[in-house]
C-alpha cells in the first residue's frame, strides 16, 4: 500500500496513527482528506524597528504603540495564526475560524480578564459560522469576533499605514456573542448582532443581573457597482456599537458611531479614503476621530500611503489633563521586495494642537512627537 507524504506528515506529527491508516479502507480514508484540504492554515509574522527622535520617551497612545515600550529599539509585534474552515456554497453550510495572537500586541488586545497576568497570547477570534437558506443566505456567527464598524482593520498588515489611527484605537476590536450578515446583492449588505459587554474580554459579564444589558451592534455596506465607472468598487460603511463595559462595574454606557467610506479615482493607482468615529461615554463625554486617506500605487512593487487624523480626547480618555487634541500626520512607503514579504517605513507625526504638552510619559512634557518605523512582515 502506498502512503502519500500527507499522511506521513501527520503521523510523524502524532496527529493521525500509522497502524489505523495501514489497516483503513479507501472510502474513510478519502473522507479524512477531504475534511482536511477543506481546512486553511495562514497567518504573519510582524516585526519592526522603531527610532523616536529626541530624549523624551513617546506616548504612544495609539492603539498597539506599546505606550512607548517600543521606542528606540527592534521589535516583535505579533505572530498571527489563522486555522478556519470557509463556509461553502450549499444552503446549509458551515464553518469556522480560530485565530490566536502571539507576542506583545497581544497583551495590548486586551482579551484577558482585568488584573490577569499577561502571557504575550491572546485568542484574536474564534467562532462558528453558519448559513441559513434566507434568501440570498443568511450567515451567522457565533463566539467571538472582530467589531463589525471600522475603516482600518484588526490585522495591521491588511492596512495602508504600519501604525494605527486615532479612529482605530478609540473603536472596539472584537466581541463575544453573535452577528448575523445578509447580502442583498453586489451593492448593499448589513450586519446585526448583540454581546455580553463592548470590552474586548472574552466571556466577559456585568456585574447586574438585568440580561438585557447586553451590548448591541449594526452595520451597512454599500459599494458602487460595475456600472459605476471609474468608481466601481467605491464603499460606503456606517456602523453603531452601544453597550457597557466592566471596567467600572458596569459604566457607563458606551455608544460608538462610524461613517467611512473609500472611492477609487481617474488615475490609475490612485485612491481616497475617510472616516469618522464618535464615542460618548454614558450619555455625558464624547470624543471624536476624522482621518483622511489617500494612496497611490505607481507599480507592482512601490506604492505611497498618507494619512491626516485628528483625535479630540474630550474628558481625558488618552491623555491628561483633559481637553487634548492632536493633529497626526502618517507617511509610509511601501516596497515588495521579497516574495510574501511586506517592507513599509513609515514616518509619523503626532502634534498636541490644544498646547498641553501631552505628547511624551515618563515625566517629560513636549506637544510634538515622531516616530520612523520599519515594519517587515511575512504573511504565510
């Protein structure tokens, strides 16, 4: 009997035994392979240097920017690694996905619970999916999944820009509960769902016996069709997210709204990009995010990213005191040199415009803040 390298592989891995595929007939063989060329393997491996000109450490306060803890030195962000099942075409079909997170940015997720002891892993997602024969198809997913509101996404690879804007870090980043998904046609889709809390802490609960505090979420996907010349493929999202978190024993009451939208231009290469973000904190503090994006790629290997955000802190979320505003301006170059490989340097500018010195920690106080990065990424 002939034993393919497949087979090998996993049986000198421990997963399958030798003796049990020797003594198999055909047809459960070919059933085992079948389930397991339907299961995909990805992921990253992300790392970087950073250089912060000047004595005084950064603040770092966007989101995954460490607080300053990689300033001025080499770095591993995360290690991503996705193991999932697509869902297939048929009316009731199924799947699933699991990605873990490995390394700081991990304990930057915030998936623990409060007081836990970081261990650089974190459980990204991890949920079941399933379509229901609804029309067009109904998806549903179960567990825990990434915020369904956003212009930038939870993978920063999948990003223009290598470091995030202030509309990202104030948004959630996943949760735990379920979301159902409906598509209409190529130009309109939406997304409904409700969870424990809007903390990204998996399994989280209130502390109130009330179940309907529960947190709640929506959004809707329009996207130009390919009639739409050159601006077939444009998008236009918006989003709301509202429920309590249990940082503070239930409060307050967190509501956060998004608009954003891309539109590709005449030239080619060239695309614009916006978003907006408000977050009020139990009915009383807001704070607000626009960013503008615009990339261009001039060939198969080089293309420029820039980014223009401002961020107003409102009762001191980020920074202290409260009041800050920050203008960030973000410029990166992007060259595909290597093959799966993404090399970005990036510079980034971050300016406290309300003149409260907050851009710095460690007890040293200046407005002004840069960053250059070099960011090289492998994706697998």
């Amino acid at each position: 009997m002939k034993i393919n390298q497949w087979t090998l592989g996993l049986a000198a891995a421990g997963v399958v035994s030798l003796g049990s595929v020797v003594r198999a007939d055909e047809a459960p063989s070919q059933n085992v392979m079948t389930m397991v060329s339907s299961t995909a393997i990805d992921g990253y491996v992300s790392t970087s240097a950073w250089w912060n000109p000047g004595k005084a450490p950064s603040a770092s306060a966007f989101a995954y920017g460490g607080g300053g803890a990689k300033d001025d030195g080499f770095n591993l962000d995360v290690v991503s690694l996705s193991i999932s099942k697509p869902v297939g075409e048929g009316d009731w079909a199924a799947g699933y996905k699991a990605q873990l997170w490995l390394g700081p940015d991990a304990n930057l997720l915030g998936t623990s619970s409060i007081g836990a002891t970081f261990q650089d892993f974190a459980i990204k997602q991890a949920y079941v999916e399933l379509r229901a024969p609804l029309g067009t198809g109904l998806n549903i997913k179960l567990g825990v999944f990434n915020t369904p509101i956003g212009y930038e996404s939870a993978d920063g690879p999948d990003n223009a820009n290598y470091t995030r804007s202030w509309g990202n870090t104030m948004e959630p980043t996943q949760h735990t509960g379920i979301l159902l998904s409906y598509r209409f046609n190529d130009m309109l889709s939406i997304s409904a769902g409700m969870a424990n809390t809007v903390d990204p802490i998996i399994n989280s609960r209130l502390a109130t016996s009330a179940q309907s505090q529960k947190a709640y979420m929506a959004s809707v996907t329009f996207t130009a069709p390919d009639g739409a010349g050159f601006m077939k493929g444009a998008t236009l999202s918006g989003g709301v997210v509202d429920g309590r978190t249990i940082a503070v024993g239930g409060a307050p009451d967190v509501t956060d709204i998004y608009v954003g939208g891309t539109m590709p231009l005449p030239v080619d290469g060239l695309a614009l990009g916006a978003s907006f973000d408000h977050q009020n904190l139990n009915g009383a503090t807001d704070r607000d995010a626009i960013a503008g994006y615009i990339s261009y790629k001039i060939n198969d290997k080089l293309k420029v990213s820039a980014r223009l955000d401002y961020y107003d802190d409102g009762a001191g979320v980020l920074f202290a005191p409260a009041g800050v505003e920050v203008i960030t301006g973000t410029l990166t170059v992007d060259y595909a040199l290597w093959e799966n490989v993404i090399s970005r340097l990036e510079w980034r500018w971050d300016h406290d415009a309300s003149n409260h010195k907050a851009m710095a920690s460690g007890g040293f106080a200046r407005n002004n803040s840069q960053t250059i990065a070099l960011n090289v990424v492998y994706k697998f």
